[in-house]
C-alpha cells in the first residue's frame, strides 16, 4: 500500500449506497487518516448551503463524490424529472463547494449512461459528445455529464483538481434489488429465483433480449476509482470497465442456470430494450493509472447470487 492516504481525511458522499459501500470496504486496508461518510439523511447534497456546511466543518484533503439517484429502466421511465434535478444539483454543489474550499483534490462518478445512444462499440471517451444519450436514460446521464463539463471548465478557469470517473454497469453484492430500482442483474437473480421457490414454468423478460451489457464487479470498481484518486490529475474523461460484452439473452439464461430455475423465458417485446449496445474502451484507465479489472464475470455473478439468498429482506427493502 501507498502512503498517499495516511495523511488524508477523505470525505465520500453516497458512501453508504452500493458502490460507496465497496469504497469504503476498500479504503479500509489504505488507512486514511480520516474517513468521513455522511448519510443522506445527515446531509442533503442537492441544498449548497448543507454542502458547504459539511466541506467547512470537515475541512478533507480528497473528495470521492459517489451520491447519486439511479434506478433501472423502469425507474428511469417513471422519475426522469427527479433523477436529472437530484443528480444535477448534488454534483454541482459538490464540486463547486470543493473549489470554493480549496479542496485539494476532488473525483467525481459519472455514469456509462451519458454516451450517446448510437456511438462506435466499444465506447471511447472522445465519443461523449457525438450524439444524444438513450431516450430513457437521457435525463439521467446528461445531468451526469454536465458535472465533467464542470470539472473542465473549473479546471481551466481556477485550477481546481479534479477528474472524472465512467464506470460501466456495475453489479455485485450489496445491490439493490427491490423492483422499483434495480437493474437488470438483480433484478433477473430475483425473478429467477423467486419462480424457482414458487414453482412457476416461467418467467417475463423485458426487450427482446438483443441488447449487449458490459458489466463491471463492484469491488473492482471501488479498486479503479481509489487508483485514480491517488494516481490521476488530468481533467480527461475515463472508463473504468472490463471490454467484455454479453447479449441480455445471454445474460437471463447464464443467471437462470446458476440459479437452478429449468422454465421457459417469455420476452416482453412490448418493453424496451434500452441502449442497443454498451461496451467501454477500458485503455486510457490502463494507461494513465494502472487499473485492470480482476473479477471473472461468472464468478462476480455467483457471488452476488449467493449474498442476494444469505440477505434477502434487506436486499429488496433498500430503495435508495
């Protein structure tokens, strides 16, 4: 381990979600010298008077900005309003705070949803602007990608610090996998596993099962995101991602098989498919800060699984 964190107090919003979660485990073995955590509900970030507030009284060396209102398709289709307003105002203060506090280093999550919806496979970090997001996620990913033309333009105009993180879909123990926010992992193990304990012949798969997904383990995402806050200072864009990519159809008959469910997969046509394709160029992570993901995908898959039937109540009460 690096020493870089001993004699840092390193504040990280949303760190009681499911990635903020994982950074948290990960910082453990770094010893900074303080982790501060607020909750929500001790700190609304969409208020710049409550942001402020905490960046005075805790004065960090590093910020890890994690925060963010997501949810799946459906959530998505049914809160875009919210889901742009929240995230646009919570990464706004947040970063704008930073500067105004003099917060020498400051990294913000953004989202794989920002790329257009049509763009070249895999998704390079140039590729940003070349079109509009996919429809149902737009509101989302374009509140998150103001927040990197506020890192750029802060970055020229006072020299603030900081950089812009994009990790693909993410997935791993600790997701939330109530129906009204999860995505398509947890969601899939738990219509899977909830028709294996009740006997059904079948279950309901939303799309057409065409659309690819590139997913990304938890902890190997916390591993990028730490590795860039200790080694990356420039205001370029990057990926944090695997460059692997699997069909939906693939995905559903891969999680029933692990799960023991033998009954027929019924496509909802009816419902979207999202993005057509996600897959990100994972080399500009490589190249500036070292970070490879470790995880095979069919191991992350069996862990989660695993974790989703040792927890299950808590599993699918978490909603934010």
């Amino acid at each position: 381990m690096s020493d870089f964190w001993a004699s840092r107090r390193v504040l990280v919003t949303g760190a009681g979600g499911f990635l903020g979660t994982a950074v948290r485990d990960a910082l453990g073995p770094r010893a900074p010298k303080e982790l501060i955590a607020p909750s929500s509900t001790e700190v609304d970030l969409r208020r710049a008077d409550a942001v402020d507030a905490m960046v005075a009284k805790h004065r960090p060396d590093l910020i890890i900005h994690l925060a963010a209102s997501v949810g799946g398709i459906g959530a998505n289709r049914e809160r875009p309003a919210d889901l742009y307003l929240d995230n646009l105002l919570m990464g706004t203060f947040v970063l704008d705070s930073a500067r105004r506090f003099e917060v020498p280093k400051t990294v913000v999550v953004g989202t794989i949803c920002s790329y257009p919806k049509y763009t070249e496979v895999p998704f390079k970090e140039n590729s940003l602007w070349q079109g509009y997001p996919e429809e149902t996620n737009a509101p989302y990913g374009i509140a998150k990608l103001a927040q990197l033309v506020q890192v750029q333009a802060n970055r020229a105009q006072y020299g603030q610090n900081a950089i812009y993180l994009m990790p693909t879909n993410l997935y791993g123990p600790g997701d939330k996998f109530n129906p009204a926010v999860s995505h398509v992992i947890p969601a899939l193990i738990k219509k899977t596993v909830d028709a294996v304990e009740s006997g059904a012949d079948h279950i309901e798969v939303w799309g057409t099962g065409s659309a690819s997904r590139e997913f990304l383990y938890v902890d190997d995402a916390a591993e990028g995101i730490l590795l860039a806050s200790e080694l990356y200072d420039d205001g370029d864009p990057v990926n944090l991602g695997t460059d692997e990519e699997r069909p939906i159809r693939d995905l559903v008959e891969m999680i029933a098989e692990l799960v023991g469910f033998e009954g027929e997969i019924r496509w909802d046509t009816t419902k979207p498919d999202g993005q057509p394709r996600r897959r990100v160029d994972p080399s500009r992570a490589r190249e500036r800060f070292g970070f490879e993901a470790k995880v095979r995908f069919e191991d992350g898959l069996r862990r989660t699984i695993d974790w989703y039937r040792a927890n299950r109540e808590a599993a699918e009460a978490r909603v934010h």
